[in-house]
C-alpha cells in the first residue's frame, strides 16, 4: 500500500499529466521536461507499469517512452475525480 500510495502522490500526478500534455518521445525528454534525473524517473514510471497506469514502449533507436494503456479520454476525467 506504501508503494501505490507514493504512486498517487502529487508529483506523481503531475507526471502523470505532463506525460498526456507532451507525449515524450523518450525517457530523456521527460526528464528534461519534467526536471527528474532520468534513472528517478525511471523508477518512478517502472513503478507506475507495475500498477498498469503507464507502458513503456521502445522507440525509435530503443529508447523507451512511456504511453497510457487506454485513451487520454477515458482515463482524464476519472483520473482528476479520484485523486482531487
């Protein structure tokens, strides 16, 4: 519970959201964009795959980048309920 509780934090929300605004191409944009060292935020996301709120796919030259397992749509509004 430790674990998911730290995945629903603040932070992690705003990551959450600014991985939907931006759609990163990479782990290294994110981190740019985000301002979090790249293995943090690879943790963090690592984390957030094992909950099914993010994928990590491979990309061009297989960097990895993370994507949402449903649409923006679907998961936006609950997502701004629930954790409000």
């Amino acid at each position: 519970m430790e674990t998911f509780a730290k995945v629903l934090s603040d932070r992690s929300r705003a990551l959450l959201a600014l991985i939907a605004e931006t759609q990163p191409d990479s782990l290294a944009e994110l981190a740019e964009l985000s301002g979090r060292a790249k293995s943090n935020l690879f943790r963090t996301l690592k984390t957030m795959e094992r909950y099914g709120l993010v994928h990590l796919r491979k990309g061009r030259a297989a960097r990895l980048f993370p994507v949402f397992p449903i649409p923006e749509s679907l998961w936006l509004f609950p997502l701004v309920l629930v954790f409000d």
